[in-house]
C-alpha cells in the first residue's frame, strides 16, 4: 500500500527526482525529511535518498541514490539536543554515529547515505521503524513484536545485529562456528 500524499514538504527537485526513478510498478511507502531539503524515501522495494545543494555537496544540483532493501543491513537514527541524522546502514559500514559536527564521509549533510534531521524528532523515528521492517522483510526477518524498534540514539533491527555479529567476526573476537550460532537465534528470534 503506497502513501498518496508522499510528494508533500518534498522540494519540487526532489519530486521530479523520484518520480523519473520510480518503475512504474513501484509505490512510495513513506518519507523521512530531513534538513536542507533532504530526505529518505522508501518504496515497496528501495531506499532512495535526495540530496540538495552546497551543504550536499551538490553546488548548483541535486543527487538520488538508491539503495535495494536487500543491499542495507539496517537502519539508525541518532538524535541530539538539538539535531540528528538518520543513517541507512550497508554490509561493512561501521555504523558512524553521524553527526552535524563531523566532517567528509561522517557529515550527514554530505554522506550518501545520511540525512540531518532537526527536531522534532518523534515522526521521523515512527518512520525509521517503519524502515527498519522494510529492510527486515526484504531480508525475511519476522518481527520480534510489535513495538517500535527505535530509541533517543538508535533503531535496532536484526539486521543490525547481524551487522555487528559479522563485524565481531571480521575482528576475530567470534569464531566462524559462534558466529553461525548467534546469526541463526538473530534470524529465528531466539534468545541466549
């Protein structure tokens, strides 16, 4: 079920920018503004984020980048006093806490997979949630419960945690053996 107002608070760059993008069988499911004329919007089948000007580093343009739900591992958002940033997350991403304050890669003004988010935050992390089931459900992951799976600092999803399972690995703090124990409890639901 697509959202028939999606277009709404979107900057007109960003609605052309989505619409030409968009294949025709493909349905808008809901949209995350952020600063600047920035936003997140997630379809039946893909996150495409939208980027605009200086503060993107797209001078005098614009830029979409689209990400398949299958190729993120999850979703974050980080909220402070007075900002925030959500950050969609992909397979050998540290998970940054993005930040207004940092610079290059960790700017969520400028990083690709980012958008700054000012407040309030409360419709942006009901989103997130939202999100974070997309990618679950494009993984096969079923829902633990339903509650909202979002916090003041971060949105934790299975796909998050099997992001930082594999990266206990890589670092060999769990053997390929732990590894594919704890990822099937993840995967199953299961605890301990």
């Amino acid at each position: 079920m697509g959202v028939t107002d999606w277009r709404t608070g979107l900057h007109a760059k960003a609605v052309e920018a989505v619409e030409q993008a968009l294949a025709p069988d493909e349905s808008v499911q809901l949209v995350v503004h952020g600063l600047s004329n920035q936003a997140i919007v997630a379809t039946d089948r893909r996150a495409l984020v939208f980027k605009k000007g200086f503060m993107a580093g797209a001078s005098f343009g614009s830029e979409l980048t689209s990400w398949t739900y299958r190729s993120l591992v999850g979703v974050q958002i980080h909220t402070g006093l007075m900002s925030g940033a959500v950050v969609l997350q992909g397979p050998g991403q540290s998970g940054l806490k993005t930040s207004t304050w940092q610079t290059d890669e960790d700017d969520p003004y400028k990083a690709p997979n980012a958008i700054p988010l000012g407040r309030p935050f409360d419709g942006a992390k009901q989103r997130v949630a939202r999100l974070a089931r997309l990618i679950d459900d494009a993984h096969g992951v079923a829902p633990r419960d339903s509650a909202p799976r979002t916090s003041s600092t971060t949105t934790t999803s299975a796909a998050d945690e099997l992001r930082k399972l594999a990266d206990l690995r890589a670092e060999g703090v769990l053997s390929d053996e732990e590894f594919e124990r704890l990822k099937t409890r993840v995967v199953s639901g299961r605890s301990g």
